[in-house]
C-alpha cells in the first residue's frame, strides 16, 4: 500500500472520486452509495469514466441515506501526447456538448475493446465473441479492466493483476492505446457545462512539466488525497497547488475491485474543514 498512516488519520468527510458499473467499478451506483452511508462519508461524488450514467439513480438513494451528492465525471485526456485523467463536479450532466462527447468516447472504447480481444487472439488468448459482447453491454464506458476480468474467465490469468501486468500494460501484447481527446477541448467542455476540473491522482506519473501545460490550458484543481500520495507527494501537490493558485481535492478512487480498495473506502478523502473550502467553488 503507498498511502501512509498519516493520512488515514483524518476523518474522511468527502469522497470525491468512485467508480460503478456505469463505467469499470464492481457495484451498482446504489449499493455504492449504500455502501458510502455505512462507512460515514457524508459527501459523495460517482466520477465514472467518460459517463454520467450513474448520476440520477446514486442522487435517489444518496437523498434516502442523508448524503450530499455532487454529479461528477472522470474524463480521459491527452496532453502533449501523455494521458492524463481530469475530475469534473458541478457539471450540468444534461449538457449537450456532453453528450456528444461522452457518445463519441464510448463507441472509441468500443472499438478499441475490440482491436484488444483481436490482439489477444493473434497471441493465442482466444476469447468467445459472444461474451465480449455481453461485458460490453455490462457498462456504459468499457475498458481495459472489463477485458482483464474476460481474461481472468477464460482461465487465461488468475487475477485483473495479472491480465495488467502480462498482456493489457503499456507494453503488454493486448493493448491498445485510448483515442482521447485533447485536454485543451476537455477542459474547454467543463468550462461549458459549469464544472470544475480537477487533475486527478497526479501521483501516477504526472510530470510537473505536464501540471503545468493544464494549468496554462485553464485547470482550476488537483487531486491531493488518494490512495496513490503518501504525505510527502501530497505535501508537494499542495505547494503546486499553492503555486498556481488551484482548487484541491480527494478520494479513494475505489472501484471495488481488491482487498486494498476496499481498505481505502471511507479511508482516504477529504476532512471536513477542506470539504467546506472547496464546496465554496463547486456551489
Ligand atoms: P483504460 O482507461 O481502459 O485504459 O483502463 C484504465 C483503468 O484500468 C484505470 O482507470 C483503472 O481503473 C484500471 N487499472 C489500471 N491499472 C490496473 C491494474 N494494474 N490492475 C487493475 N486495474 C487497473
Ligand atoms: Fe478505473
Ligand atoms: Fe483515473
Ligand atoms: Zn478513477
């Protein structure tokens, strides 16, 4: 685990990055937001992957269970040819240009979920094409994690971990690069909607350099508290953030798909008193 004691000190009041199956998360927008209510966070943001699928049913049951619920979204970009992934709140999820966006996002997953079973198979890891169809049809934003768990199915692999780290890495002979838009455009497109963007977990390998050129490009937030930042990563997040003047936020990013997710849920977020700041910027 890279988060450190220290930071799971603090009473988690907000969590502003979780996943469902709308996009590669294990639970429902529901029983996430159940599952939230037992861990005592009381602010919530689902931030799936290119969609906001899971927006009106987590706001039902978050109003239920006595939750604040903030519409998010976890957006795919690319800068200067590196891809970095971009938080936005408050966004009107009824957007057109959303829309448009989020459609355009989905059938690229797709094809590319395709090109990456067809790689598989040039390496000898076949898999039924009917259950390829299935899982896609499981999620509104199919990734690499669905075809992982196809691998793991077939026998191919014990575990998603395996799937990463022998065929669906970087240099993995199954994958295939994202098609994503230009960050430029993303954050042009939050803008629009009202949101407010936040660079998410800039500890997986976002160089400063890259900071920078979103900063320019007219990101408002950071990512300070997740899984991936020990104290000292989070301290040094926060002079960046002082630096430029940014928002700061956090989150488990929890996907519910390990042990180790799940020890972080309700863990790691943000303590009340930073809760409130940035509520300020999202109102
Ligand atoms: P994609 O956007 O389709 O390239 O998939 C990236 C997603 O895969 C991330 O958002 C994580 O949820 C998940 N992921 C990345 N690395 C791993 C890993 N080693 N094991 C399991 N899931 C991973
Ligand atoms: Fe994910
Ligand atoms: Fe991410
Ligand atoms: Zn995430």
């Amino acid at each position: 685990m890279s988060c450190t004691r220290d930071s799971l000190e603090t009473k988690v009041h907000a969590d502003l990055h979780t996943h469902t199956t709308c996009s590669d998360g294990c639970h429902s927008p529901t029983e996430l937001v159940t599952k939230a209510a037992t861990r005592g966070i009381q602010v919530l943001a689902i931030t799936d992957h290119d969609t906001v699928r899971g927006v009106e049913e987590a706001e039902r049951e978050a109003e239920k269970r006595g939750i604040d619920y903030i519409p998010g979204i976890e957006f795919s970009a690319d800068v200067q040819d590196r891809e970095v992934h971009i938080l936005a709140y408050g966004i009107d999820p009824e957007g057109d240009r959303l829309h448009e966006h989020i459609q355009k996002m989905q059938a690229a997953r797709e094809r590319r979920a395709w090109r990456m079973v067809e790689r598989l198979g040039k390496v000898g890891l076949t898999l039924n094409e009917s259950t390829v169809e299935e899982k896609i049809s499981e999620t509104h934003s199919v990734g690499r994690p669905h075809i992982a768990e196809l691998l793991v199915k077939a026998g191919y692999v014990k575990n998603t971990d395996r799937a990463f780290e022998q065929y669906l890495g970087e240099n993995g002979p199954g994958y295939v690069a994202k098609p994503n838009v230009e960050a430029k455009r993303v954050l042009s497109l939050i803008n629009h909607l009202g949101g407010v963007s936040v660079l998410a977990h800039p500890g997986h390998w976002t160089s400063s350099r890259h900071i920078r050129a979103l900063v320019d490009l007219g990101l408002c937030g950071i990512e300070l508290w997740h899984p991936a930042h020990d104290s000292s990563l989070r301290s040094y997040y926060a002079r960046i953030a002082r630096d430029y003047n940014l928002c700061t936020t956090g989150g488990s990013d929890y996907h519910g798909r390990t042990k180790e997710d799940d020890y972080y849920f309700g863990r790691v977020g943000m303590p009340e008193t930073e809760w409130e700041r940035f509520s300020e910027v999202v109102a």
